[in-house]
C-alpha cells in the first residue's frame, strides 16, 4: 500500500504504474492514485480496469462531481439522458446531482476516474477488498447485491439508483 501524507502531497509524489492501494470492486479492478488522505478528502483519482460488459451501478452523487478520461479500450458513459462512446484518449463529466454510469465496451479496458470530494472512497473501502494481485478479478457470478450496497452507497455519498448496465431509460 502506498499513502501519501497530506504534507507530502503539498510538494509533490510520483506513483509508478504498480503503486497505489489496489481493491476488488464488484468486477473490477481499482487502484487508488490520490487517495482522501492525500488530499484531506478534497479530492481522489483512482485507476480502473474493466471487462467487457461490467461496470458501475447506475448512481447519482449529490455532493460529489465524477470524471472519466479512457486510457485503454472503450467505454460507454451514460450521463442524465446522454449516452457518450469513451474510446481512449477521451474524457466525460458527471456533474454532482446528475444520475450516471459507465461500461466497458472491450476487454481490459482501463480509465482514470476522478472525483470531487473524495467520498466514494469510502463505498470502495467498505464493498471492496483488497486485491490479491493487480489483475482482474474473477467474473461476477451474480449480480452484486443491491439491497447490501443502497446503505453503503448512501453512508458514503451516493445513492445507488439500479444495477450495473445501461440505465433504464436506454
């Protein structure tokens, strides 16, 4: 695990591609990049890699603002009513308030994800577990269990509003 203090973070820290707390989260593989405590809950950026078909519940964050920039691979982000292709190199904004989601479109595919604040650290530390290996873990043999994560999502600032995939709407 590598955390940055808050002091060190007002002068600057390099993290290499293998650095970064690495969880398991309901498919995927996340790392954390800048963590809350780096930045007294500010703001975070985490790393993800997901497989095709998989990715985030359908959610609104009140409080929070979220961003997508695709590294690898594609993505379909789906922000209020818009449906957006993600292929890499480009870059979503889902405002605080405004109910959104994303999937992978290809295998492994990779994102940097940003918010602001940091609060969906704490769903991502309470759902998911640390990462044995800095690999996908295995596929889900079910869909995540909704009536589980609605408190958890609602402890940390989000409100989960359906499972993951296109949102009802589309």
């Amino acid at each position: 695990m590598t955390v940055v203090s808050p002091e060190r973070a007002k002068h600057g820290y390099r993290l290499g591609g293998d650095e970064g707390e690495a969880f398991w989260l309901l498919g995927m593989l996340e790392i954390i990049k800048i963590s809350g405590e780096d930045t007294n809950g500010e703001y975070g950026l985490i790393e993800v890699t997901v497989r095709a078909g998989e990715g985030s519940p359908w959610h609104v964050h009140p409080d929070e603002d979220e961003w997508f920039y695709a590294l690898e691979g594609e993505f379909t982000v789906y922000v209020g009513e818009m449906r957006l292709s993600l292929p890499a190199g480009s870059f979503a904004f889902g405002p605080r308030g405004v109910p959104h989601t994303f999937m992978a479109e290809t295998d492994g595919a990779r994102a940097l994800i940003g918010f602001q604040p940091f609060l969906f650290e704490g769903f991502l530390r309470e759902v998911g577990e640390p990462a044995a290996e800095r690999v996908l873990p295995p596929p889900l043999q079910a869909p995540p269990d909704m009536e589980r994560l609605l408190p958890i999502g609602a402890r940390n600032g989000m409100e989960i509003l359906g499972p993951p995939g296109p949102p009802p709407a589309h």
